[in-house]
C-alpha cells in the first residue's frame, strides 16, 4: 500500500508515486485509483507486464484492455486516426469516464488489444492516476483491479482482499467518486455505438454528437457483444442475485417465500426500502432518485454480503435511463439475467 493524498501539489514527485511508476517501468503491475473504479495498471508496450495483469486477475486473454493516457498527444502514437466524432467526445469528456474504440498502428502490446485491429483508449479524471501515468512515462493497460468475475473494486481495500500477493503494490487515493466503470464507445463509423454503458450517460454523449446507437447484444440476449468483455460472467456477489421488478410489497412476498424456504435473504435496497423487507440482512445503496450515489456504493454493496452469510439476494430494480443503464447493465450482470417480475 502507498497511501497518496491526491490534493498535494505536484503529485508526479512524490516519493509514493515515484516508486509505483518504477515498478511499471519494470513492467510489474500495481493497482490505482481512477475516477471510475480502480485499475490494475502494467505498461501497455510490454508483453511481459500486460501477462501479468492477465495471471494476477486470471482474465481471460481474448478479453482486451483500456489503455490510459495522460496527455491527447499520446493518442497519436498508438491509433492509425482519429475520427471527428472522436475529437468531439474527447474534448467534451477528457479527462473523464469516456473510453473510445480507435484502429490501432500495431506500436502496443498485441496482448492488450487481444489480437484485435482496435484499441480502447481513456484519460481517466483522477489526478493520482494523471501523475502516475505522467510519472512512468508510458501508456498503462489497465483493467479493473478486481479477480475475474468480481464487482469492480472502488476502494483499496476492494484490491487487497482480491489480489493480495498476486500485485507488486497498491496506490491508495482514497473511495473513487463514480463508482461504475467507463462508458466504451465505437466511433469507427458515422454514427456512435456504446459498446458499454457507464460513467458517461448515454444523453449525454447524444448532446455533443447526436444520436447514438447501442450495441444490440446489451439490450436482446443470443447476440455475440462487440465488446469482447461483455460476455462473461461478472460482478457476481457471494450468494446468488435476483433483480425483483415490481412494487415493495412484491419484493417483500419474494423474501418471505424464500425465508419459507430455509434460505437467509439478503436485500439490495434503496434507503426507501430501508426496516421494510423482512431480509436477515439489508444493504442500503442511497435514495433511489440519486442515481450517482447508487453508482457509487454498488460495488461496496455487492461485496458486503459476506461468505455464506445469505444464501440469496433480492435487489431492487431502477431505471434504464442516464446512470441507471450502467447501474442496470452491472445489476443484470450480477444477477446472470434472473429477474422476477411482478
Ligand atoms: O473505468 C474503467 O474503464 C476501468 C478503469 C480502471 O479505467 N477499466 C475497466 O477495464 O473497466 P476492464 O478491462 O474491466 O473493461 C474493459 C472493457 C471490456 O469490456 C473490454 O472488452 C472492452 O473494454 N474493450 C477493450 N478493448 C476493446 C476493443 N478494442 N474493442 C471493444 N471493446 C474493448
Ligand atoms: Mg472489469
């Protein structure tokens, strides 16, 4: 752990910094905090550190990596071009939780692109992540920091309990502020696709080019994502998930036939539902109107039912509009598609 305090002047010369920037430039890996959730970062011109991304998390490797970059310039070293509809979305949101598919000119590890002709490339809003990034002097890979198939850490206690042992070390910059990961957006044709609904709302992408298109596999089952990441399993608690759709004493019925059942329930609620449910054990994620701060506390959330302490989770269901598309595409996720409705 190097805990940094993110309002310090000149962030990239701290001590802390240095020494986690050297170990990239050894092409070891080490988590950091982003706006979003935390990375693990490796240099992204490195197949020796992006492996050992793939081995700490146990990803699989047809499933790329977003690179991070610091400064626009840098773009330009590593993308065949960058469309119009590129530039305006990153003048609009870098830094920010906006990540843009781009054809890549081949100077990256093949590994971070898995073999494919794009790459994902971001700027994330975090001065602790800008300053390590600026401080290695190399473009950082990073995926989430978390084990393969668990929610996204926003703390750095979420990577200790995940990747202990496995990691060269952990920069420490405090809870992130946003909570989901990026939004992933295709701008290889006319007109913009998500490829991955997140921080940046899909409303407001539509403000600076237009209509956007989303990628038809996050909305109807049996499609093949363009997203190479979006088909696996992910963000799964230690219990089974059921999303409940429908009114609280709906949800309240559900848990009380599961607890007819022998089974401790645990619920995922709103501070709305908050003594209501009957649950041997309820999480609150924030009132349900402010979706930023649900964003913020779902992986907390999904992480806090302990090892066999329920033995399923109901969750309350919200809305697929602005941040609740990212709430809900994690939720669904979590959940393996099970929804009950009223
Ligand atoms: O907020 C975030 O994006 C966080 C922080 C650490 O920056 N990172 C993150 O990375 O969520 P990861 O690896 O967990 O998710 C990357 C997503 C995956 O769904 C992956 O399939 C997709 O981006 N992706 C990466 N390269 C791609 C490409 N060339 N084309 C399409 N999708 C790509
Ligand atoms: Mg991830």
């Amino acid at each position: 752990y190097w805990v940094v305090d993110k309002t310090v002047d000149n962030l990239s010369s701290t001590e802390e910094i240095l020494q986690a920037a050297h170990h990239i430039q050894q092409n070891h890996v080490i988590a950091f905090p982003t706006e979003t959730v935390y990375g693990l970062g490796g240099n992204a011109q490195s197949d020796e550190a992006v492996n050992r991304i793939f081995n700490a998390k146990g990803r699989p490797s047809d499933n790329p990596l977003i690179v991070h970059i610091s400064a626009q310039e840098q773009l330009e070293q590593y993308v065949q071009e960058i469309p119009d509809q590129a530039r305006r979305l990153m003048e609009a949101f870098w830094p920010g939780p906006l990540t843009i598919v781009f054809r890549h000119n081949g100077t990256l590890s093949t590994k971070v692109t898995a073999g494919l002709n794009t790459v994902a490339v971001r700027m994330p809003d975090h001065p602790v992540a800008l300053a390590l990034i600026e401080a290695a002097d190399r473009p950082i890979a990073a995926p989430s920091a978390n084990r393969s198939g668990r929610p996204s850490p926003t703390t750095a206690t979420h990577v200790h309990d995940d990747l202990s042992g496995r990691i060269a070390g952990i920069v420490d910059g405090g809870p992130t502020g946003i909570g989901v990961e990026s939004t992933v957006v295709d701008c290889s044709s006319e007109q913009v696709m998500i490829l991955r609904p997140g921080g940046v709302t899909k409303e407001a992408l539509e403000e600076v080019v237009g209509q956007v298109d989303v990628d038809p596999a996050l909305i109807e089952i049996n499609q093949a994502p363009r997203s190479p990441g979006m088909k696996y399993t992910h963000y799964a608690p230690t219990a089974p998930l059921i999303l409940v759709d429908g009114d609280v004493d709906y949800f309240c019925e559900q848990i009380i036939r599961a607890q007819d059942d022998g089974q401790r329930v645990g619920a995922l609620i709103t501070n709305e539902y908050c003594g209501m449910t009957g649950a041997n054990k309820e999480v609150l994620m924030g009132v349900s109107t402010e979706l930023s701060t649900i964003a913020q506390h779902l992986y907390d959330s999904l992480r806090s039912f302990g090892e066999n302490e329920v033995d399923v989770i109901f969750a309350q269901v919200f809305t697929d509009s602005h941040l609740g598309s990212a709430i809900m595409n994690r939720l669904t996720k979590a959940a393996g598609g099970t929804v009950r409705r009223q």
